[in-house]
C-alpha cells in the first residue's frame, strides 16, 4: 500500500478525475476528506470507498469560500488526527471567445480554478509546515498554454502554474513537495458536456493532435496523482508534469 494510513484531502472528488484520485488514494490504504458543491456524488463516492473497506468523510462546498477549505482541512485532522496530502482539483469551465467573454464567466473561473487552488495550498501549507511534511498536488491544464475560447480559464491554469512554483519555493524547505499536473483531453463530464460537433471535430483530429491517438481517462490522471502522492516522489517538486498523450510536447 502506496499511502497506507495517509490522510488525504482531494477537492472536486464528486465525479471525473477527483473521483478517480480519491478510488485510487484509498485503494493504497489513505483516510479521505472527499469535497464538492454536489452533494448527493460527494455521499456516493464516500459509500462507494466505504463500501470497499476504506475511510472517508465529506464536506460540501465550494473551494471558492474560505470557510468551506478551512473546513476541510478541520475535518481532516477532527477525524483522522492529521493531513499529509491535498490535491487541488475543483475546476470549472465558462466558455467564451474573447469578444463575448462576460465579467461572470471571468469571475467563476477565476474563483473556483484560481482562488480555489490558493485557498487550499495555503489552508493546507500551515498544517503541513508545522508537521514538516506534505504533498501538495494542484490540477493545472493544457489550457494554460493558451486555448481559444478559454481565457479565463487558461489564465486560472497558468497561475496555477505560477502559485506550484511560488508555493514549491516557500515550503520545500519544510518538507513540502508542491507539483502540478497539467492534463490534456480527458474523457469526463467536463468534456461529454461539450457541443456534439466540437467532439466529433476532436474525434476526428485526434490522430494529429494526440500522438497517443486517445482521449485520456480520468485513472491516467489518478495514476500520476498517485506518484506525486506517494514518497516515491520525495525529490521532485515545483514541477508540471503533463499528462496528455504527447498533445503537447
Ligand atoms: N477533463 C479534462 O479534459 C480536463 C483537462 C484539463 C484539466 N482538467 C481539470 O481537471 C479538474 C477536474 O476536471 P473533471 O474533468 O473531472 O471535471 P468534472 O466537471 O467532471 O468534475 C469536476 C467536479 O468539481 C466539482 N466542483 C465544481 N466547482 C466546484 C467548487 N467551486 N467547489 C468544489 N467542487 C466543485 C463539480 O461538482 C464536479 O464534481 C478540473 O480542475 C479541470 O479544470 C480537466
């Protein structure tokens, strides 16, 4: 067991890629504080890891609120005495071409994506400094290189970028490994939710744009969180580690 008594906060666990994260993360043995701003698949990840013998709690709310990221981190230690890891994976998309883009949809993303990371690595880090040791993973994106029709979203994910490397600088030397995963296509609601001709037009260019030739699956993302988690890790950090198939290398 990777984690094995390991206590793990991962935000966004409801469904997609931060379910699959929290599957994994109690399968190799660590006590979960599931979040999300749905309740009901919050409540049915925490049975479904129940149910396989594992630990785990929730707390809804959204990342965005202070309270509800202090909150977690409170959870963490009342039911588990402790915090070694959080992975920062909430995210949000409002799609718009630069010219169309509202103050709304700039403000949700950035929230949720932008906010919502800062929130949880610095809730996180005072825990973690105190205990010299933690792992800190944040859920970047491709889009942080750019990508029409995001702008905000790809300025949330490149100052994640920016917030891992700050965050990695400050707290390494207290034992704390900060790392970023910046994952390509995959294949979750985030996507499904896509206009039918954008994913038949995706579909169609995959060959070209993906040297892998597949969309990726929420458990490639699981498994490099799990890396990054896990003490085989232990002398990487600040880094962004890009899980998409070869998209963008
Ligand atoms: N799917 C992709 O292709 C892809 C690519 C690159 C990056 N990402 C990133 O991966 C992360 C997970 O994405 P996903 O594909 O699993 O998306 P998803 O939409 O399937 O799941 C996201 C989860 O986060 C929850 N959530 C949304 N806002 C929240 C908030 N304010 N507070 C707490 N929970 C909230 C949702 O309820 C949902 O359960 C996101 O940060 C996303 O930007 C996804």
């Amino acid at each position: 067991m990777r984690l094995k008594d390991k206590v793990a906060i991962v935000t966004g666990s409801g469904r997609g890629i931060g379910e699959a994260i929290v599957l994994r993360f109690a399968a190799e043995g660590a006590k979960i504080v599931v979040n999300d701003v749905n309740e009901k698949d919050a409540g049915a990840v925490v049975e479904k890891i129940k149910a396989k013998g594992g630990q785990a709690t929730a707390v809804i709310g959204s990342v965005a609120l202070r309270e509800t990221v202090q909150s977690m981190v409170d959870t963490a230690g009342r039911e588990y005495g402790t915090l070694d890891i959080i992975v920062n994976n909430a995210g949000i998309t409002r799609d718009a071409i630069l010219h169309k883009m509202t103050d709304d949809q700039w403000n949700q993303v950035i929230d949720t994506n932008l906010k919502g990371v800062f929130l949880g690595i610095q809730c996180a880090a005072r825990v973690m400094r105190e205990k010299g040791y933690g792992k800190i993973i944040n859920i970047s994106s491709t889009s942080a290189l750019g990508n029409t029709g995001q702008i905000n979203y790809s300025a949330a994910k490149a100052g994640v970028i920016g917030m891992t490397k700050t965050a990695a600088k400050e707290l390494g030397i207290k034992g704390v490994n900060v790392n970023a995963i910046a994952p390509g296509m995959i294949w979750t609601d985030m996507m499904k939710n896509m206009p039918p001709e954008t994913i038949k037009q995706m579909d169609a260019a995959l060959p070209f744009l993906v040297p892998l030739n597949r969309k990726g699956q929420p458990e490639d993302i699981a498994n490099l969180a799990l890396f990054l988690a896990s003490d085989e890790s232990s002398f990487i950090t600040g880094q962004v580690i890009f899980c998409d198939g070869g998209m963008k290398m």
